[in-house]
C-alpha cells in the first residue's frame, strides 16, 4: 500500500474525474473533455466519470491525466477510510448484485462492457458500448436486473429522444433484446432477474426482506458453489 506524507491510498476507494483534475490543478471540464475525447469504451453516456482505485478503468483515467500534464501527475490523496454505504441506501439494482454476490461467492464485474456489445450510432456514426449489469468472468455468467422501466412506460422520460433518434423506451427495449441475442452467441449465459419476481411495494422498489436470497439462490443454483463443487468431482 502507497503511503505518501502520511496519509494513505486506499485501493478500492472510489475517485472521481473532479478530484483527479483538482489534485493536479487541471479544469475539471478539460479532463472530462479529455476522457470523452479518448474514447473510453467501459465509460457510460451521461455517466458519471469515477472510478475504483487501482482498477483498469482508473488507470485509464491516470493515462489520460498524464497526457494532459505532459507525462507527470499528482494522486489525490484518501486521508480516511471509505465510510460504509448504508444498505437502504443502495439502489436497488446493486442491492440485488450484492445477493447475487452473497450466493455465489463472487464478486462480479460491475458495469462491465464486452467488445461486441455497444449501443446504436450517433448522427456521427459512433457506437458506445453497452454495459451489463454484472459480469462474473469464471462462470462467463452476465446477472442483469431489470426494473419496472424494463416492462412498463414510463411517460414523459420514455419519450425523450436519443442520440440516435429514436425515443428512450425503444431504445431500452432494443437493448435489452441486443443484451438478449449477442450474450449467448459470443458463450455467455445471460440471467435476467425482474423486479417483480421479488416483494416491492406500489412504486415497484424492492421491500429487501428476507425471501430475496431464495429467489436468486433459485435463479442461480445451476451457478452456485455447491453445484460447481458437484461438477468438478463428476469430472474427476
């Protein structure tokens, strides 16, 4: 662990674009320039440009700094511990990846881009790729959670045009179909886990009661350590 001044970098700690720029004295808005113009395939549109330290897509983020400050940058410094993300604060969508988790005893790949997997073209011709859910790269199993905006309209925000011209309800519908075909033909088996498989309440946010684990150890048992255990002593 890289100790500096006495304060410690805390791998696994999230960073974002902003504290990278200000630890170096850059305009937050010319390195998130920056980063959009390297055409970073695992970034999001409209996401959010943060990282975990001393990931892939972090070093990215370090390249592109030191591009900008001609080959020499500053590591922003985490002077405390990440506090604890309190559990009902979580969205639902990693609530029920942390499940997964749990069962599986793995940590997937969050937001995880494959190569073949990308969006629609913009009016330049450009594609960003699609993210999933959560990958988990042993199993080559991809875990996606689908809330109500999966299944139901949602008025005015499913309207809302796109960058490739078509409005944000059939864009997410033609996604979730793209998700659906390419995953399996490239090897990968897709496990799509629907809010209303689990207890919600009228808006259709998860109640987090306890029936939840029986529901993914039922989706997943075919994954899960007992079985894998099981297959490997068939196979000897």
């Amino acid at each position: 662990m890289l100790q500096i001044a006495g304060d410690m970098i805390i791998p696994g700690q999230l960073i974002t674009a902003v504290d990278m720029a200000n630890a170096n004295g850059i305009d937050p808005k010319r390195f998130r320039a920056a980063l959009r113009a390297a055409g970073l395939g695992w970034h999001p549109h409209n996401g959010r440009w943060e990282a975990m330290r001393g990931s892939d897509q972090h070093q990215d983020m370090e390249t592109v700094m030191a591009q900008i400050c001609g080959g020499g940058f500053k590591q922003p410094l985490a002077t405390k511990a990440p506090r604890a993300v309190p559990k009902a604060a979580l969205r639902d969508e990693h609530y029920v990846l942390d499940l997964c988790d749990e069962f599986l005893g793995l940590k997937a790949v969050r937001q995880h881009c494959f190569p073949f997997l990308t969006g629609d073209p913009d009016r330049r011709g450009r594609r960003k790729a699609l993210p999933v859910d959560g990958f988990y790269p042993s199993l080559n199993l991809v875990v996606e959670y689908h809330e109500r905006q999966h299944r139901e309209r949602v008025g005015f925000f499913d309207d809302k045009p796109t960058v490739s011209g078509v409005p944000r309800g059939e864009q997410r519908r033609r996604y979730d179909e793209r998700r659906c075909n390419l995953l399996p033909r490239h090897g990968y088996t897709l496990v799509v886990l629907e809010v209303a498989e689990f207890a919600h309440d009228g808006a259709k946010r998860l109640l987090r009661v306890a029936r939840d684990k029986d529901v993914v150890s039922l989706r997943l048992h075919e994954f899960g350590p007992q079985t894998r255990s099981g297959a490997i002593l068939s196979a000897d």
